[in-house]
C-alpha cells in the first residue's frame, strides 16, 4: 500500500512554518516566485499564512466580567497598603511627611503591583516541592504580600533599626493616613476599582475568580454573558441588597441573614435568619426547658409547648419527690402510702405547677386528711368527760333522796 501523499495546503503550511521559524518573513518568498513567474504559488502561499494567522489568533471576543466580591476586596486593600508605606517611609523624618510623599509613591506602588502580578504565574511556575505547594491561589492573599513587600522596599533606616515597627503608635498613625485619603477622596474607589481588577485577572492563572471564555461573534459572547457564572446579582431576599457573582448564590444564599427560614427546633413559625437566635431562646414553644420540678431531682428537659403535660403526667412522682424534701425521716413505703392516698386529690394537685405551690398544696391536704382523726378523739374524750360527769352527780343525789324517803 503506497503512502498517502499530503496535499498542496499541507505543504505550503509546513514550508511557511519552516520559514517563520528560520526567521524569513513569508513576504520575501512571495516575491521570490512572483519573480520567477510562479504567481498562483506565490497567492497559495498568501492565502496559506492568512489562514494560519486567523487559526491562530482564535476568538476576538473576551468575556470581561470576573469576581466583584474578591475585587472590591483587593480594591478596599490598596488604600492601608499605600498608607502603610507612606508611613514607613517617612518614620523619623523631619522634613517629609506621609501626605507628602503620597502622590509619588501611589504611582510606584501600582507599577509595583502591575509587575508583581505580570510574573506571578511564570514565578509560581519555577516554584519546586513545598514551597509549590504553599503558594497561595487566593488572589486577595497575593496581592496583598505584594503590597506588604512594597512597603518593605519602602522603609527607611529609622524604620528598620527602630521599635517603630511594632508599636502601636505605627498602627495608629497607618489608620489616620487612611481614614485622612478617604475623606480627601485621594484614592477613589472606582480607580482602585479597575486597578484590582488587571491584578485579579493577573495572578488568577486558573481562571478561578475571573471567565476566561472568548467568543466568535458579540452575539454568542451576550448570550453566553446572561448565564455566566461570575454575572453580577443583587440578593433577592427582602431587605438584603449585598450584590455578589451568580457562582456565589447558592453560598450566599446559605448564610443570607434576611432569608426566610423555618424554625431551626422545628416549630410551626419561619422567620429571618438573623432573628432565629432570638426566637430559639425566647418564646419558640419548641424551646428546651427544664422540668420546674428539678430541684426536687426530676431530670427531665421538654420543649416548652409540652411542658404542662409533663407536669400532668408526672404529677405522682413529683409528689413523691416534694413529700420525700418534706418528711427526709419517714420511710420510703410510708410515703408511698401518703402519695397514693393524695391521688384522690388530683385536680387541687394538678393545679401545682412548681415545688412552691406543690409543697402549699400537699401541706393543706395533709391537713385535711389529719382532721377526722382529730374530731374522733375529741369526741371519744367529750363523751368519757360527760359519762363520769352523771356518775358523780348520781352519787351526790342519791343519798338525799333515801333520807327523804326514811324522815318519811
């Protein structure tokens, strides 16, 4: 079977290859055939590298949009990053302060991070064994060992022979210097804004915090736009207004304080998320409590909503419990015996909702119960006091009535 022989684009595609890597431009062999008459290879070959250019320009549309949430963060960094260094480079001198220095620095502080961010990934690429490893992929943490390194090129000598490095008054005077940039409006937002995002995309190699998509046409880069991943949204739960990427929904949405959630301990009510604490801990009738009878040693812990018919259905041993606090030296079977008697009374008992008002009741009952033994006796007593009473007066008359009978 013979070879397959390569048609006439393969290889002119390969000898403008040849030449590209040789370092000859196309255009001299063009006109090397066109000198010598051979002008419809001259125009395959024309023909041949603008293809090869179209094929590898690729896609001319950029999906532009990325990671609001991180880029505002970076954006809100660079201000304490610039005041930082301000600071730090005029320690000790008289004759400059930081606001002096503020304007020139700024300029150098973005070129600073520009560079840094440019060779972050050809730096991480040579990067071997653990420290590869340990190489961050959080694009706010890179940046900002970019920024703390600036100002450490930044210092001067009084700051690195000083203490001034870890005192406080260095702190406070870094938080002065930002707080003096954002009401002068030094800094704005909006710039800092599009700075951080060239970092972002910079130093974001994996395309993690940024779309890396490209497109043919603006018709398919808009339609691929409406569901892109990094769009910005603005929270749809009533009284949130945090704007954030549709990647980050479904996380925002988990910890979102205005959504509207059920009950955490699975009570009928659905409430904010920032009020849950407070509902779980006040009036949720699934809410936990103790039994009131844990002082007398009832260990039981019921949800509030059923609380009452713990208390029903443990009436006999809280009453026992109360009677064993009341009477510590009569015996266990003794006080059986009170308890079982005490049930007839039942719906006095029922009506004792703690070991207070139990213990009222349980004495008034055991009163009650005490009171015709009481009455027995007194009357028993009363009727032997009343029989020797007649005894006596019957001793005392007789005598009389037998002398009347014998004067007679």
């Amino acid at each position: 079977m013979g070879k397959k022989v390569p048609d006439a684009r393969q290889i002119y595609a390969d000898f403008y290859l040849l030449l590209s890597s040789c370092g000859f431009h196309y255009r001299c062999f063009v006109d090397f055939c066109r000198s010598l008459s051979l002008d419809a290879m001259a125009s395959d070959m024309e023909h041949v590298r603008e293809e090869i250019e179209d094929e590898n320009r690729g896609p001319s549309f950029h999906c532009d949009l990325y990671d609001t949430e991180i880029s505002h963060k970076i954006a809100q960094m660079l201000l304490p990053g610039l005041a930082t260094a301000c600071v730090d480079n005029t320690t000790g001198d008289i004759f400059r302060t930081p606001a002096l220095v503020a304007v020139d620095l700024r300029k150098e502080f973005v070129e600073y991070l520009t560079q840094r961010s440019e060779s972050f990934v050809a730096e991480t690429t040579i990067l071997e064994g653990d420290l590869a490893a340990e190489a961050s992929d959080d694009p706010y943490e890179i940046i900002a060992d970019f920024a703390d390194d600036f100002a450490t090129l930044k210092r001067n000598l009084f700051g690195r022979i000083s203490g001034w490095l870890l005192s406080e008054k260095r702190e406070d005077k870094i938080d002065d210097i930002v707080q003096e940039m954002e009401l002068s409006k030094f800094w704005a937002i909006d710039r800092r804004e599009a700075i951080a995002r060239t970092l972002l995309k910079n130093v974001d190699f994996k395309g993690a915090f940024h779309c890396v998509m490209k497109f043919d046409t603006t018709e398919d880069l808009a339609e691929h736009v409406a569901s892109c991943g990094f769009r910005s949204m603005i929270c749809a739960n009533e009284g949130c207004n945090t704007r954030f990427t549709a990647a980050h929904l479904e996380k925002h949405d988990l910890a979102c304080p205005f959504k509207i959630i059920p009950c955490e301990q699975n009570c009928s009510e659905s409430l904010m998320r920032r009020e849950m604490d407070r509902h779980c801990i006040t009036n949720c009738p699934m809410k936990v409590v103790k039994c009131p009878f844990y002082q007398v040693g009832c260990q039981s812990t019921v949800p509030q909503c059923t609380l009452k018919q713990h208390i029903h259905d443990s009436l006999r041993d809280h009453v026992l419990r109360v009677l064993q606090r009341s009477h510590k030296e009569a015996s266990a079977d003794d006080l059986k015996r009170q308890a079982e008697q005490l049930e007839s009374f039942s719906s006095e008992l029922a009506s004792a909702c703690d070991v207070k008002s139990l213990t009222m009741v349980l004495k008034d009952l055991e009163a009650r119960l005490q009171q015709p033994e009481a009455t027995m006796t007194t009357g028993l007593q009363s009727d032997a006091h009343t029989t020797t009473s007649n005894a006596e007066q019957t001793e005392v008359s007789s005598p009389a009535h037998i002398n009347t009978d014998y004067q007679n």
